[in-house]
C-alpha cells in the first residue's frame, strides 16, 4: 500500500460576521499543566458515499468558528501563566490517497502501516491535524490527530459532532 500527500493547508476559522478578537487565551487548568503533552490519533473508515473534500473542510471551518481553542496554539498568555492562544492560526488539513482499497489497507491488528493515515506530529505547532485519505474503491479514512491538553473525550466529542 502507497498513501501519497496530494495537498497540505492550514483551515482557519471561518467566522459570519465580525472575527472575534485574536489575542484572547484560555489558561491552562491544574490538570492541564499535569496531564501528557502528546497528540492523541483516531481513525475513522467510510465507505462510499462520502461527502467531497470541501465540504468537510468547511465544516470543519465553521466548526472552529464556535471551537476556537482547536484552531489555537499553546502558549504564554499576557499573566505569563501557560495558555491556548485564540488566535485563529488554524488547524492541518491533509489530503492523500492510497493505491488500494480500504479493505486491502485496513489490519486486523494494530500495525504501524496506520501512522500513513495520520499527518506526523514531530515538530508541529497546530493542536489539530486531520487527514482525508481517499481509496481506490471510493472509500476514505479520516484521521483526526490532536493535542491532548486541549480537550478530553467529551469534548472531543462534542467538536466532532459540530
């Protein structure tokens, strides 16, 4: 299997009406400081019919709209305390595609050929990476990377409904 990168973009926020202000912060709670400063990956298979490219990334847009703290970037805020920046800088948005099938690419057991469907965390700023992996059959994979400290399971959740 050969998943190659078409195409790689930071989505920004994508507001109705006035932005809100750009220099605002959430400080970090007790068990944010505590908790591990790593990116948590999920997948997620569909097969055909599934929804084109731009649609899912302006929904994602919209959704950062009211989820400001995924389009954000930890920090310092203006007490010196550690922070998630609001600043609209974006989230990684990565389009591939795989010579094969998703029946052909998905393991019966945990493999690292799956880090393919996941852009790499080495060295990145973005609190959010999601890559759309396109099939052979008309099938994709989502692959929704994020930074731990900036929600957990429920919000997680709740974002990815929005």
């Amino acid at each position: 299997m050969k998943v190659q990168t078409k195409s790689t973009i930071l989505l920004k926020p994508s507001y109705e009406g006035k932005s809100p202000s750009t220099t605002d912060s959430i400080p970090l709670s007790v068990f944010d400081k505590f908790t591990y400063d790593i990116h948590i990956p999920v997948l997620w298979a569909f097969k055909p019919p599934t929804p084109p490219n731009t649609t899912i990334q302006k929904g994602l847009q919209k959704a950062l709209s009211f989820y400001r703290e995924w389009a954000g970037r930890l920090g310092i805020d203006n007490k010196g305390r550690p922070a998630i920046l609001l600043n609209d800088e974006g989230v990684r948005f990565v389009e591939a595609s795989a010579d094969c099938t998703v029946d052909q690419a998905m393991p019966l057991k945990p493999s690292v050929a799956l880090l393919n469907f996941h852009p790499s965390v080495k060295g990145v700023e973005e609190l959010l990476q999601v890559q759309i992996t396109r099939f052979t059959c008309g099938s994709m994979v989502v692959g929704f990377t994020s930074h731990h400290i900036v929600a957990d399971g429920h919000s997680t959740k709740n974002f990815l409904i929005a």
